[in-house]
C-alpha cells in the first residue's frame, strides 16, 4: 500500500480501538488504515488520546498542527530511530565551523534564485539575479547573505507581479497578517509545505533542528526552513500562480481577519487539494534516470545534504528542470 498524507479539515476525536485508528466527527466514526498513512495534517479543532499517540509513534508517523487560520503551529514528532550520533556530529561540526556554515547557506540561497529564475522563464520573464549572486559569492556573514536572499526575492515578487492578473496581485510581502489575496495564497501554501518537509527529514539520518541559513532554534525545525527555499518556488509559488491564473481560487475564496486577508474554509479546502495533487506528480529524474514525485524529490535533497556533511559528494541545490 503506498502511505499517503492524512489531513483532517474537521473538528473530531482521533482514538485507537484495539488496533485501528479511528477518526470521529459528526458525521460518524471512520477507521483509518494506519498503515496507509505517511503523516497527518490537522486543521481542525480535534482532539487526540494517549493510545493514539502512542500508536503513531509506534509506526513513526508525525502530526503536524494549524492554527484557526490555517498556519503551521507545531509537531508531534516520534522519537527518531534513524539518527547517527557520527552524523550529528558531522552536522554540528558543518554549523561551527564558519566558513563551512557559509558555504552551504549560500548554496540554498542559490538554489532558490536559480527556481524562481526558472519560475520567470515560465511565466514569460527573462531575468537574471547575476549580479546580486556575484554579491553572495563575496558575502561573509550570515546576516548579509539573508539580506541578499531577500532582495533576490522582492525582485522576484515584482517581476512575478507583471504577469498575475487585476485583484491578484503581490504589491508588497506582507505575512501575519497577509495584507491581501496573493499574499495570503502565498503564506498558506509556505506554511503547508514547510510540515512536509518536516516529515521528509524525520525519515533520514538529519536532525532538524541543526541549519545553515536560519539560526538553530529550540522551538523550530530549522533545517526544514532552509530547504525550504529551495522548494517555495517550485512547489508553493508554481500552485499560487496556477491556481490564480486558471481562475480556480477567486476573490470569493477569502476573507477579511485581524486587519488582513485569508483565506475561508472552502479556499483553504482548494488549496490543500491543489497540494497534496502536485506533491504526487512525477518528474523524470536526469540522474537516476526515472520517474519521482515531487514530495521525493525532497528527501532526495536531503540525502544530498547528508552526503555533503559526511564529505562523500558536495552538495549542489536543485534546480528545476521541469
């Protein structure tokens, strides 16, 4: 059986019986094949017992949390039975040492301006960001490569800007709260996919919470932030665009909250559809010569990573060629 996203849109009670996983709402009780599912997303007010978590655990399956409006709160992460202590090390070691943490936190920011350079051609923008990648290059502090990364972006949001229609667009990045459609879109789709790259390291040898490009935090997953730039363009940026273009998500799709935009329950339900639909596409692979969804193309990344880190093969961002 291939394992595939759960998320619960509804408010419920998820509980094991013996050893089933049942989800129950108003509708009824549903039994849910456990072994079926790869991770759980849950946008409802929905309550979890003791058994359940335990049995998550037990088949490694991580949960992660929104809020009311549809933004990442946390995880229940199982306890990791992949980690290598040699690893961790070698992980440490790469954040330590300076010129080793900056090497790979311009190679993530180099990734994401290649994908949304890529994104551009698509959209019908011929544009380069050499001039401010020769800029990272010489870059020598961390605060001065984030700052690099988020010109390279606000270009891109502008030029992004000229081919979205009337009512659809940026203007300016605004997040908690968006100040309009575009950048509550945007902010919904980043906030789902940083989760999903949550689960995807989960299932390696990485810890999460050691990084490059973002500061180690106690309270975040850090690492899935810094690959995180690498994927928004190709993944949450390319589902925005579709979705505004082809008229699927309209102005109706909204609504007015805490001095923003967000989006109402039936856009919310869109977009995750739109979601979970590309991270299941196909791509054929140029290396491994066959075809891997998108969601893979992830954990493929963070393979990379680890083999950078353990000094076997250095590390080179992907960069969409679909």
């Amino acid at each position: 059986m291939r394992k595939k996203p759960l998320t619960l849109f509804s408010d419920g009670t998820l509980y094991r019986k013996e050893n089933t996983l049942y989800f129950e709402n108003a509708q009824g009780k549903k039994p849910l094949a456990i072994e079926g599912i790869y991770d759980i997303y849950i946008y409802g007010k929905v309550t979890i017992t003791s058994q359940a978590l335990h049995f998550l655990a037990q088949k490694g399956i991580a949960v992660h949390f929104f809020n009311h409006y549809g933004y990442y709160d946390g995880s229940f992460y199982p306890r990791e039975s992949l980690h290598s202590g040699d690893l961790v090390i070698k992980q440490a070691e790469h954040y330590l040492d300076r010129e080793k943490r900056l090497r790979l936190a311009k190679l993530f920011v180099k990734g994401a301006a290649k994908n949304m350079e890529r994104n551009l051609k698509r959209w019908g923008v011929n544009t380069s960001f050499g001039e401010l990648l020769e800029e990272l290059d010489d870059a020598r502090k961390i605060t001065d490569i984030m700052n690099i990364e988020a010109r390279i972006r606000q270009e891109y949001y502008a030029l992004w800007d000229e081919t979205l229609p009337d009512g659809f667009k940026i203007v300016k990045r605004t997040r908690r709260p968006p100040q309009n459609e575009m950048n509550a879109l945007i902010s919904f789709l980043n906030s789902r996919l940083y989760p999903a790259i949550i689960s995807e390291l989960y299932n390696t040898q990485l810890t999460p919470t050691i990084s490059y490009l973002h500061e180690p935090s106690e309270r975040r997953f850090s690492l899935a932030l810094d690959l995180s730039e690498i994927f928004k363009p190709i993944i949450a940026d390319r589902i925005a665009n579709r979705l505004v273009k082809q008229g699927i998500i309209k102005k109706e799709h909204f609504r007015d909250d805490l001095n923003g935009v967000l989006l109402n329950d039936e856009g919310k339900k869109i977009v995750l559809k739109a979601f979970n639909e590309e991270m299941r596409k196909s791509v054929k692979h140029p290396k491994l010569k066959r075809n891997v969804t998108k969601q893979r193309l992830i954990r493929l990344e963070a393979y990379k990573l680890i083999k950078h880190l353990i000094g076997s093969q250095e590390y080179e961002p992907l960069v969409a060629w679909f």
